[in-house]
C-alpha cells in the first residue's frame, strides 16, 4: 500500500514541482525577473548626464557624446540616452502591467466569487451584465476615461502640490509634483482594470461553481459560517493558483493596451517614457532616407521579449495548476 501512494504522488507531483521542471517557464521567469531588477538597478547606475537631453542627438550605438560618454543604444531626438530611457521604460510599462492587473483581479475576483457562489438569478443577471460590457469597445472606453478625468487628476495633484508648498510639507509637495506627469498613467491603469476584470471574473465563477459543491463547503455551511467567512477562508485559498495563472496572462495584455494608447499619443507623457512612447517617437523620425534604426530597435525587442516571456510562464502556471488540465 506505500508502494502505491509512493508512487501516485511521484505520478501527480504538486503544481509548483511540476513549474520548477518547466524549462521555458522557468527561464521566462529568471529572464522577468532579470529585467525587472535592470530597471531598478541600472538607471541610477548611470551616469547623470545620460538622464538629460544634450546636443548629440540621433548617435547611433556605441557612439561618444559631446561630452565624452558612450551611448550603448545611441541617442533620441533630445539628445538622451536610449539605454536609459529604454530601462525607465521598462520600469513604467512592467509597472503599470502589474498595477492594472492587480486591479482588473480584485474586481474580477470578488466578482466571480460572488456570482459563482450565489448563484441562481443573481449569477445570471451578474454574467448578464458582463456580456453587456463585453460589447463595449475597450479602447474606447479607456480613451473616454482618459480624456474625461485626466484634466481633472491634474488640477487635483496641483492643488495638492500648491497646498503643500504653502504648508510647507515639502514630502506632500514632492510627491504631488512627482505624480503629475503620470496623471495619464494613473488614469489609464484605472480604466484598464475596469475593462480587463471581466475575462477574469468568468474563469473565478466557473471555478466557483464547482468548489460550492464540494464537501469542506457544505460542512461549513452547516457549521453556520457566513457567505463572506466561506469565500475567504475556503474558496479564495483554493482559487489561488488559478487566479496567479490568470494574473501572469493578464499582464502582457495591459501592457500591450498601454503600449498602444502611448503609441496613438494618448498614453504616459514627457519626460516619462514607457516602451509605447518610445516606439512612437522612434516611429516619427523612421524614414526610408535617413532610419533611425535603433530608436525602434532596442524598444521594441525589450518589450517583445518580455511578452513573451510573460506568456510563456503562464502557460507554464495554468499546465501545472489549472484543475482542467489533464496530466496524468
């Protein structure tokens, strides 16, 4: 009999055992992890005039400045170094993946959640909805929410700032004036998690559908626990693989939402930069005479890798947690 159970748990290893021998999930995740830590690390690294715009502008890679400093990835319009802007970059898009995304599963989740296990008319009217705003335009939307509120955001942060100033809160002040060029982000995330939740939410309900049946909910239902005590002590830890895997494929579609809105002009604005303001300015200056070849270059392979890299350790997570998967 130990035999056997020996052998069924070396036959059905646990989620986490089966992703550590995912080679290609496991390189994306040291590679994200790798670029993650560059665009922290590096940019303060450098030296500070390549955060400023100079007068070598369009150097091509490995060229010298005026003032003596090599630019690895050459230089932009402004005279600032691509390498340096390109890891900013990386640290604006990666983040507002990440925050989006952390917003469009909150929602979705406790949505799902709901629906799923109360069931009845309730889930049908909550799925009901969901397929109304599914036949919303996203992007639309998202520019509506932009062009709506972001004037609005503005006046707020500067009236902080103002507030402050004359208060002499000097942190307050700081902080405020640091946000203002990121209004459009802020702005941008929060509309992209309205809009990414519902994928989200009908993979959480399904789930859920499932799980009410099982027998550790029906003990506590008749232990007489609550409807919010079931979903956060007993459903919620087991959707928590599912709801990661999930998490890690949403990511790469926020960012690719940015990276267009930036692209179209209507995404994070001067002097910040993310991967889709790059390749916009490298996308106005592209001409068959004289191509800047390396302002598109090196942004556009940073971010493609890392998509893909984001793909593929999701796939790894949902073939190594998702219930529906069929290893043996």
């Amino acid at each position: 009999m130990a035999e056997t159970i020996d052998r069924s748990k070396s036959e059905n290893p646990g989620g986490w055992r089966v992703l550590s021998t995912n080679r290609r999930a496991m390189t994306a995740l040291w590679f994200i992890a790798a670029i993650a830590l560059a665009s922290l690390l590096i940019p303060p690294l450098l030296d500070d005039q390549l955060s400023q715009p100079s007068d070598s502008i369009f150097l091509p890679p490995l060229a010298k400045g005026v003032s003596g400093v090599t630019h690895w990835c050459g230089t932009d319009q402004n005279g600032q170094d691509l390498l340096y802007r390109t890891l900013t970059g990386a640290r604006v898009s990666l983040g507002i993946g990440l925050v989006g995304a952390l917003v469009s599963l909150v929602i979705g989740a406790l949505y799902g959640m709901v629906a799923g296990y109360v069931g009845g008319k309730v889930d049908e009217a909550m799925m009901r909805g969901i397929d109304i705003l599914y036949s919303v335009p996203r992007i639309l939307f998202i520019m509506i929410v932009i062009a709506a509120l972001d004037a609005q955001l503005k006046a707020g942060l500067d009236a902080l700032r103002l507030w402050a100033q004359s208060s002499d809160l000097l942190l307050i002040e700081s902080w405020a004036q640091g946000l203002l060029p990121y209004s459009r982000i802020l702005m941008m995330i929060v509309a992209i998690g309205l809009v990414e939740w519902m994928t989200m939410a009908r993979i959480v309900r399904g789930q859920v559908l499932v799980l009410r049946e099982m027998t550790f909910v029906t003990a506590a239902r008749a232990m007489g626990q609550g409807t919010s005590k079931i979903l956060t002590k007993h459903l919620l830890p087991n959707l928590s693989t599912v709801i990661l895997t999930y998490l890690t494929l949403t990511i790469p579609a926020v960012i690719l939402t940015e990276s267009f809105l930036s692209f179209l002009g209507l995404g994070i604005e001067d002097p910040a930069a993310s991967w889709g303001s790059l390749l916009k300015d490298g996308a106005q200056v592209i001409n068959p005479i004289d191509s800047k070849w390396w302002l598109l270059l090196f942004p556009s392979v940073l971010m493609s890798s890392t998509l893909l890299a984001l793909n593929f350790l999701g796939d790894g997570l949902r073939d190594a947690f998702d219930p529906r998967d069929s290893r043996g």
